[in-house]
C-alpha cells in the first residue's frame, strides 16, 4: 500500500509553480537569499523583499551561526525552551536574566573552539572571527535588555548590566547618547537607587571623552539632592556618605586637595559637634545656623586649638590658619643646569602641592604683608591669591547631609584618615561595599615611599644573601582593626603573627604626602575621640602608633617606643579610665622586652577597672585577652589559663598567681561566664542588625570578637593546649553570628593565628595540610582580607611550592576580582622567594590581565605601578604608551598626568608635554603654578 504524504505537504504540491519535478538533465539554479510570495490566485505576483544580511535583528531563536549551532547543539535547545517559557510568562524575571547568561556561555565556548582551531588557521582570521562573534552575541544581548526591560522597567540586575554593555558598545563613539539614555533612566527609576548612582558617576569619572571635574561635582550635586530628598533612613546616609567619599577622593586626586578637606571638615563639624540645642532641629536648618559658624573662621577639626563647633555657637575670633607657600618662598628649590621649563615647573607644582594641601584662610592673606595693602600696592598680591585656596560656605553647602548612626559618624572620620594617607578602617571588615567604585579610590601605592616598599631591592638582581628572610609586608593594609594590629611592636608581637597597620614605611608616606600632614592627623583624632564614642578604643592608640612610628630609629631623641611610652604616661593621666590605653601602653613594654612592667600595667589596669563607670568597663575583655595572649607568648599556659579565669572570678589576686591549675570548680564557673557573655554578646549583635539591617558599631564588632576570642583561648588552656577543643568554640560560635561579615572575619583571624602560634610550640606537630586549607578557607571567605593573603604567601613560601599561591589567585581573581586582589597578585610575582629574581614576563602579564579587568581598569594605583614597573625595566617606551592609555582610563589622576614631566620627561618632547598640559586644562586639573 502507497504511503501517503503529509497533509501539508499534499496542499502545498496542489497549488500552482509551489513544486516542480526537475528532469535528470536539468540542474538546480542556485540558492538565492530572496523571499518570493505567490498568491493562490490565477494571477502571479511576484515580490522580492531585501536580503537577509547581517544587519538584520537577529530573532532570540535563531542560532547566530550555523557552525556554533552544531558544535554547542544544547544551547539552541536551551534558547527554545527559555523562549517559550517567556512567551507563556514574561514576568518571570529570572528566566530573562538565565537567557542573558546563556548568551555569555555561548561566547565563552565560541573562544575555547576559536581557541582550539587558531593551530590550523591564522591568528589574525581567529581575532576576526572572534571579534565578529563577540558583537553579534552584544547585539543579541541588548536586545533581550530591552525586551526585558519593557516588563522590569526598574530592575536594577537588569538595568546596571544593561548601561555597562551600552557603555561597551557605543559609551567611547557616542557619549552624548549614552548620557540621554542614563537622564532618561534616572527619571524612570526616581533615582531612589545609591547602587544605581554609583554606577552613573563611575561612568561620568571613568569616560575620557566626556570627563571634566566640574561636571562631575555637578553629576555628585544632583546625585546628593535627591539621595537628601529620601526618607532620613540609616541605609540613606550610608549611601550619602559613599557619593561624599568618591567626590572628595576625585577633588583630592585632581588637584583641589583644599576643597577635599575643607568638606571633611564641614561634615565633621556639623555631624560630629553639634550644639545640643540644635540636635532636635532639622539638618536643613542647622545647616543654615552652621554657616555662621564656618564664616567665622573659627579654628576647624584638626587643625591647633579646634574645640569644635559644640564650643563656639556663638562665634569665635577668625585664626590666620596654615601660612600659603607662595611664588617667593621657593629660593630654595633647586634647579639644575640642564633642566627646562616644564621640568622646572614640574618641580614647583609638587613643591606648591606638598606646602598647601591645607585650605588657607582669607584672613592669611590679610596678615601676610599689612603693609601691601597701602599706596595701591597691593595688585601684584591679589594677582597670587589662589582663588580655588580658600573655601567658603557656598562651597560645601551643597554636599552637607545628616549623618545620625554613631558608626558612620566613626566612618566618616576613618574615610577622612585615608585621604590623609592615613590607612584606618573602622567598618572592622576588608570586603568593599562595591568593588568597582573602590578601585576608582585606590590610590595609597602611588606615595613614593610605599612604591619603594612595593618592588623589591635590588630590582632585576640576585639577592647576594641566601637565607630565607621573613615575606615582606605588604604596603596596602586591608583587614580589621584591633588593637594589636596598630603597630607591629605591641601586643604579641615576639610571635609575628600580628599585621601591622602603622609601620614606619606607613608613617613616611603620611609625611611625604604633605607639610605638617602627620600634626594634622593627631589633632583629628584627638579631637573625635571626644566627639564619637566608637573612637575611645581605637583613637588615643592609634596615636601613640604614630608616635612609635615616627620616632622609630632617632635613637638621640629617645627612640620611637620610648617616645610613644612617654606620650602615653601623660595621655593616662588624662584618660585612666580607657582600658585599651592601657592594653596598648602594656604592650609597648612588652614589644621591647620589659615583660615584667609589661606584667604589673596589666594587673594595675585589671584591679582598678571594676571600680570605673558601667560605660567605661566594656573594654575589659581587651585586657584579659592581651595579658592572656602575651602569657601565651612567654609559653606561661598556667598563667594564662589563671587571667582568663580571673575574668569570671574577681577574687582571683593577679600578682599572686599560683603554680597549680584552678581547681574543676573555679574552671567550670569560669566557663561558664566566658559563655554566657559571649553568647549575649552574639545574640545582641545579630538582634542590633535584624532590626536596622546595619552591620554593627565596630566598637561592638571589636568587643564581640574579643569575647568569642576569650571562650576560644579558654578552651584551649583547660585542655591542655588541645587545638580541636579551640576549635569547636569557634565553630559553635561562626554557627551563631548569621549575616555578620564583620565579626566572622575577626573570628576568623583568632582561628588563624591560633593555629600558627599552636604549630610553633616546641614538640608539637601540626600537618602543614591542615594548616594550608585553614587558610584557604579563610582567604576564599574574604578574598580582599590582606591579613589572610599574607599569612597564606608567607606561610607557601617556606614551601618554596610557588604554583600552589598561583593558582589561588587564578581562582579568587576569576570569582572575586578586586583591585586589592589585583595588587596583591602582582606583588606576591614580585617576591616570590627570597634569594632569588622575579620573573618580569609574569609580572608584565599580570599588569596586562588587570588593565583588562573592570576592577583594575580604572584603579590608578595599578597604572602607576606599571609604568614604573617599565621604568625600572629601562623600558621606557612601554612605560610612555602606558601613560597614555592610563590617562585615557583614569583622566582624574593628576600624579598620573604628572610622570610626563617628571620620571618620563626624557621620553616627551616639548610639544608632547603642551600638549599633555592641555588636557589637563581640558579635564580641568588643577595647576597651581603658570608655567
């Protein structure tokens, strides 16, 4: 029996030239890309419609091209089946953003088989095809954006992937097009969005052809308006205070360093110091009292004799402020024979920067030269006033906001610190709230000084000593903040398992980057110790840090721990009731081996605090767990176990400590108080951000860690330095801290260094295995944590097993890229043993790798490294096509610009340099001097 064909097909044989047998001698025309509609009519009508080209819209069905269709056949099945889902539901948001991500694996497979087949065809056809491939695959992509776009206008997963593509594709030809399409979201999304600023001003700082600095202040004034307009929330002020800090990190870096820290200090007055009469006012209208204030020029935060606004509501007497460095005072700068003018421009414009960073008064003007202002003379004087030197209130008027949460009142003073070359973190974790806009900010390794700390000595060289040194620290400090973490001879510091945070290196930079920078620094914290709570801990510390730093190596004035401990016995007699003074100023002792008066500071500390206030013993536990690890460190177990014991036990006499244990009664009291308070600790913690969605105060971070640090270090004593014992308190207490980051990361750090201090006692042996992933595990946790990171380096490079630090970086630098990642990377290459050379090919490739990542594309810190990277190399013609390519990423970084007329002005010509200039005119860089 014949089969029978198809209905369809038996309909379309019947109608009229639809099927037509061909003979054997006949042969088939060819193929042509036309479409020809017939109609079923008598009469035929012919229409010949366009071509199918390229440049037609691709369908979301469609398969890009035939080749990937049958190399990847489960992608066009996968297509189907999203499609349809979306046309049965298109308000299933997660099924558009899983046909998005389909579209990034196809390409990411399209490179592997490109990849593949570049050994049997030529390169540049492979780049061609690669190239053509990657745009059909954006153009796909931006049209399933906007589809999706239609049903989740205000999504912002679907908006912020969406501008950044548009910025890929036509952000460098067609600014003008992508800032229309960013008004125009803006005005869909009311612009209720921080994340969403954050990206519009990273795109209005980072576009070359579009930047200028005063734009951007416009871009930042806008930005601020509507943010001030929302409801007064914490999550609110949070978001302010982060556009505050990228907008006085811009005018720092391009030169208007005055205004920078003039809104430092307006902010921090009016937050910090408020009268107690205005407190209850609204902030729109102490903004108008605080005038008064500012144009009274009364001395401001951190400068000598500032008591703060709270002081001065009724006015004070103007102070003349820092003397301006002018045109006349530079006889002493020297000038060589064979130097030009723009060389020695260049000299004067870093001269000027380092003497006036500070905003100038109008009454230093005034009192320069009283006499100039007679007989018309005083032309020539008001040609030299700097007009962008004093700051009035018009000037930071606008960028003033409410900031009531004492822990971001903490934070605006530590961002304060950084842009002082201060590195401080309070936020008490490493992990940056938005990565890309932290690498817009990350500028501490362009000082000279920590440059010099950076690559190693000699550069290029064998190191003539072949012993095996200690890892050299890294200049960039990112990780929490403790006590024992201020300065590197304090607390613990014989056992070095303790990062430091203020080196002498650290201390040099500060003075490098500016004139009396370092006094202004003290006079900061000094005065918002008294003006913000969460400093009390940390601030008066942090001071003798400095101290200790500064002063390190002047052995004819004392030295640099012998002129901190005689700061800090005056500043105890001030403040005797700061518990963590006195844990800081025992572990001074302690750092240079006066462990006996180490020993009495702490008991005279520990038997006096129970008589202080309630709200002065909260930093107890910072005692007991110091004068705890430092026992620990002596290998006095017995003692130890007996201090942390006599936390629970007040009758417990410190100087009188017995030789035996505590009896099984005192250590299950003992165990039980470390607990509850800890577990109190936890619960109130995780109660604090449930209902403010905030993380914590880092007062309260810090007190909590030291708490959980206790139990942990407790454990271990009664055990017998039995390491699993420490170990399960830690676990049971990670189970119990939820979502904060904050504190995991200091428990995290107490499980660390307890593990290394474990692994050094003698007789005892740990397998490096289990110490390894210990660190792994910590480092994949908080990849930007350069505590953790050091810790791992140092401890592989024992190994002298270098792939295994490799191959960490590969992993976090693809999970989670980051500009501190990037750096750290790039000098672990750098040093990766002792004793023997780096390899500049790797190192060359990593810079190469960063400059191509979005978190390392627009960090000025990695661009000037990489040019004076080349330089050091004696590659300077890599390093001038560097330059340009770095300003054309970075064209806010005025020390960027500045390498053309100072490291590489023997590359550029005269009229490379003008030109260079021009641009800086063009972004409107500072310049302080004419040339």
């Amino acid at each position: 029996m014949r089969k029978l064909l198809p209905r369809r097909v038996r309909t379309m044989m019947r109608t009229t030239s639809c099927w037509r047998i061909l003979l054997p001698s006949q042969k088939p025309k060819p193929r042509q890309l036309y479409a020809t509609i017939q109609s079923k009519t008598t009469t035929t009508t012919t229409v010949m419609m366009r071509p199918l080209t390229r440049s037609r819209p691709v369908s979301l069905l469609q398969p890009l091209t035939t080749k990937m269709s049958k190399n990847h056949p489960n992608s066009l099945k996968k297509t189907r089946r999203l499609n349809l889902r979306l046309e049965n539901n298109p308000k299933n948001q997660a099924t558009w953003l899983e046909l998005i991500d389909l579209q990034d694996s196809l390409l990411a497979n399209a490179a592997t088989t490109n990849t593949g087949m570049a050994a049997a065809s030529s390169t540049s056809i492979t780049a061609t095809r690669q190239a053509k491939l990657h745009k059909a695959i954006t153009e796909k992509k931006l049209a399933i954006y906007e589809k999706a776009l239609k049903h989740f206008p205000t999504c912002l997963e679907l908006l912020i992937p969406y501008l950044t593509l548009c910025e890929i594709e036509f952000g460098d030809s067609n600014p003008t097009r992508l800032l229309t399409l960013w008004d125009r979201v803006l005005k869909r999304t009311k612009g209720e969005s921080v994340q969403l600023w954050d990206r519009y001003l990273t795109y209005r700082q980072t576009s070359y052809l579009s930047f200028g600095v005063n734009g951007f202040v416009d871009a930042v004034q806008e930005c601020m308006d509507v943010l001030k307009g929302l409801e007064d929330s914490e999550s609110n002020q949070s978001g302010l205070l982060h556009i505050f800090t990228r907008l006085c990190n811009l005018l720092h870096e391009s030169g208007y360093t005055e205004r920078a820290v003039a809104l430092y200090q307006g902010q921090i007055e009016f937050s910090c110091f408020t009268p107690p009469a205005f407190e209850e006012m609204d902030w729109r209208q102490r903004v108008d009292l605080f005038e008064d204030f500012w144009e009274s020029e009364c001395p401001r935060v951190g400068e000598p004799g500032a008591t703060g606004w709270k002081a001065n509501v009724m006015g004070a007497e103007g102070v003349a402020g820092y003397k301006p460095f002018k045109a006349g005072d530079d006889e002493d700068l020297i000038v060589n024979d064979g130097d030009d003018e723009y060389k020695i421009w260049f000299r004067k414009e870093m001269e000027y920067s380092f003497m006036n960073w500070a905003p100038q008064r109008s009454t230093s003007v005034k009192e320069e030269d009283p006499d100039s202002m007679q007989d018309g003379g005083d032309e020539d004087e008001e040609d030299d006033v700097d007009p962008f030197a004093t700051i009035i209130f018009d000037d930071i008027r606008p960028f003033l906001f409410n900031l009531s949460s004492p822990n971001l009142k903490s934070q605006l003073i530590s961002n304060f610190l950084n842009l002082l070359s201060c590195q401080f973190n309070t936020t008490c974790t490493s992990t940056p709230l938005l990565v890309v806009a932290e690498s817009l900010m990350r500028v501490e390794l362009m000082n000279n000084a920590l440059v010099s700390q950076f690559f190693p000595k000699p550069v290029g060289k064998e190191v003539a000593n072949t012993t095996s040194p200690a890892f050299p620290s890294f200049p960039l400090n990112n990780f929490p903040i403790t006590v024992s973490t201020l300065y590197s001879n304090s607390i613990a510091a014989s056992s070095n398992n303790n990062p430091s945070l203020l080196t002498p290196a650290a201390v040099a930079s500060i003075q490098d980057s500016g004139n009396q920078k370092l006094e202004f620094i003290k006079h900061v914290i000094r005065q918002s110790c008294k003006a913000v709570d969460d400093w009390d801990d940390i601030g008066i510390p942090l001071i003798l840090s400095m101290e200790a730093a500064s002063a390190a190596g002047e052995s004819s004035k004392g030295g640099g721990v012998k002129a901190a401990l005689k700061l800090g016995k005056s500043m105890l007699k001030e403040e005797r009731m700061n518990l963590s003074l006195w844990a800081f100023y025992a572990g001074l002792e302690a750092g240079r081996g006066k462990l006996d008066e180490a020993r009495k500071i702490f008991q005279t500390a520990l038997s006096a605090y129970r008589t202080f206030p309630p709200e002065n013993q909260h930093d107890a536990v910072l005692l007991y767990v110091a004068y705890t690890e430092l026992e620990m460190d002596c290998q006095e177990y017995c003692r130890a176990l007996w201090i942390l014991v006599s936390f629970a036990d007040s009758s417990v006499d410190l100087g009188k400590i017995e030789t035996e244990r505590p009896s099984a009664t005192r250590i299950l009291k003992a165990r039980k108080f470390l607990n509850e308070m800890a577990d109190a600790a936890i619960q109130k913690c995780n109660s604090d951000y449930q209902v403010t969605l905030q993380q914590p105060s880092s007062q309260a971070i810090r007190i909590t860690s030291s708490l959980i640090t206790s139990t942990c270090l407790f454990e271990y004593l009664h055990s017998n330095n039995n390491i699993e014992e420490a170990f399960q308190s830690i676990s049971l207490s990670l189970s119990k801290l939820g979502l904060l980051p904050a504190l995991r990361e200091l428990v995290l750090e107490t499980r660390l260094k307890l593990y290394v201090t474990h692994s050094k006692r003698p007789g005892v042996f740990v397998r490096p295995g289990d110490i390894r992933t210990a660190m792994e595990l910590a480092v994949s946790e908080f990849p930007h944590n350069t505590s953790f990171l050091l810790r791992f380096v140092e401890y592989e490079s024992k190994t002298k097993i270098e792939n295994k630090v490799r191959r960490l970086f590969d992993v976090e630098l693809k999970k989670n890229p980051s500009s501190t990642l990037w750096l750290f990377a790039i000098f672990t290459e750098l040093h990766h043993y002792s004793g023997q050379t780096y390899n500049p090919h790797s190192v060359r490739s990593l810079f190469s790798r960063a400059h191509e990542c979005p978190t390392g594309k627009h960090c000025p810190s990695v661009w000037y490294l990489s040019i004076i990277f080349e330089i050091l190399q004696g590659n300077v013609t890599k390093a001038k096509q560097l330059l340009f390519r770095a300003i054309r990423e970075c064209p806010w970084s005025k020390k960027l610009y500045m390498l053309a007329m100072g490291e590489l002005r023997g590359v550029f010509d005269g009229s490379e340099v003008a030109e260079i200039i021009g641009v800086m005119e063009e972004k409107e860089i500072r310049l302080r001097c004419a040339i």
